[in-house]
C-alpha cells in the first residue's frame, strides 16, 4: 500500500486523499487490473484513521468503475473494458469471427480425445465405447481475457482432427470448410455461475467471480449432433444486448 500517500496537514478529506492516490497508481500502472487493495482494517492500521473514511473512499472508486468490491474476498482493480455481445443471431456464438472487435486471440490450453463423461456421451448421441475431442481455450480481446470454451466433438465424425486445426479456425470454419457439415440448427441455454479457482486462473479474475454458462448444442443435417460447446463469459466484463429489428 506504499503507493497510498496520506497528509493529514491540510484541509483535503482523507477520503479523497486515498481515493485519488489509488487513481493515480492505476493511472501511472503501479496497479493493474485484479490488483488487491488493502483492507479497510489494514489502511486504518497504517494510517490511524476510521473505516468509515476508508468506505468512502472505496465508495468513489467503485461508482467511478475503477475496483470492484466481492463479498469475503476483498477489493480490486477493475479496468478492464466492458464487452458487449448481441443476443439476436446467438445462434451463432460459435462463430466469434462475427464480433465486431479488431483484435482476437484463441489460446488453447487443452486438446484430448475421451470417452470418460457419460453426460457428454449422451450430449452428443454417442454409443458406448464410442470417444469424442475435448478442446479447451480462452478468448482473448484486444489483449483481455473475456471467453472460457470447452468444445466437444464427435471423434467418428471429425477424423484426424488436430490442435492445430483448432488453433487456426473458428469453430464455423472447423464445421463447414475443414469438414463438410452444415449447422442447420442451434440450441443455446443460459446460467448465471460462479467460476470454479481453475477458471478464474485461466480467465485472469478473481476467484468465484460471477459468470454468465451458455451451453451451445449444434445439429447438422438429419438432426444430427455435430458438435457441444461450453462458454463462460465473465459476468462482470460482458453484457448481452437485445437489437430489436
């Protein structure tokens, strides 16, 4: 908390002394986004002041949507921009390529074929015995961690199917132009969760973060299904807009 400066000589409220000591260190990058502050017990320490000034000054800093105050965690910076994705065409969400932000990166983390998970088995109208591809990744836009997917896939129907194809195509593409399926149809579900500590590791946030589940199951021609898709998107960084027309 060194980059806190408190002068007690003059006239300005310690609050606004605490609040615009803390602006600047994010300004000037000594505090990055998910950054931990100090506690309200901890600066009163410190500084010999009431928790009150320090609720007032985190008070500021919250409205003005540079931290973030989670229950039994602690406070932190929140600069990281806010995303917005449309719900009209979210049958689409496979196809991240349609998001109008210039600057995308998939980082796969996983890449396994299995037969292990018997809900998945089901998911996909898979016969005993019969395994399917499992590809885990994150999103990135314009450098922010902002999407979690787990992508399962038919092995039968996805041969020889590579990590490199999966880092090199949007799943559209892996559908339609690397193996000849149509998605004739979409079927999409939302929950709200809180992230497991793995997903908040891999989505660079804080633990138990609230996130907005959407399960995509996809159908090519025959009510077939040629693929199962989970996305986390973080819940405090993304909003979901309805476009009407």
């Amino acid at each position: 908390m060194n980059y806190i400066k408190i002068d007690k000589t003059i006239k300005k409220a310690l609050y606004l002394q605490i609040r615009d000591s803390i602006e600047d260190a994010i300004r000037e990058g000594v505090l990055a986004d998910n950054d931990r502050l100090p506690t309200e017990s901890e600066l009163c320490e410190v500084f010999n002041m009431s928790d009150i000034v320090v609720k007032n000054a985190y008070k500021l800093l919250v409205k003005q949507g540079l931290v973030t105050r989670v229950q039994g965690s602690g406070t932190y910076v929140s600069t990281r921009k806010m995303f917005k994705f449309p719900l009209k065409g979210f049958d689409k969400i496979g196809d991240f390529g349609a998001y109008t932000y210039t600057s995308k990166e998939k980082r796969v983390v996983l890449f396994d074929i299995s037969k292990d998970l018997e809900s998945i088995s089901l998911l996909l109208n898979l016969r005993e015995g019969e395994r399917y591809y499992v590809a885990k990744y994150v999103v990135l836009v314009d450098q922010a961690e902002v999407l979690y997917q787990t992508l399962y896939l038919p092995e039968k129907l996805f041969p020889k199917l590579a990590i490199s194809d999966l880092e090199q195509s949007n799943l559209p593409q892996l559908l339609t132009v690397k193996y000849p399926y149509h998605m004739k149809r979409v079927k999409n579900g939302f929950s709200p969760v809180n992230m497991t500590s793995s997903e908040a590791q891999l989505l660079n946030t804080f633990k138990h973060a609230a996130a907005h589940r959407v399960r995509t199951t996809i159908f090519g021609d025959q009510d077939v299904v040629i693929a199962y898709l989970e996305t986390l998107f973080l819940g405090q960084y993304t909003q979901f807009e309805v476009i009407v027309g």
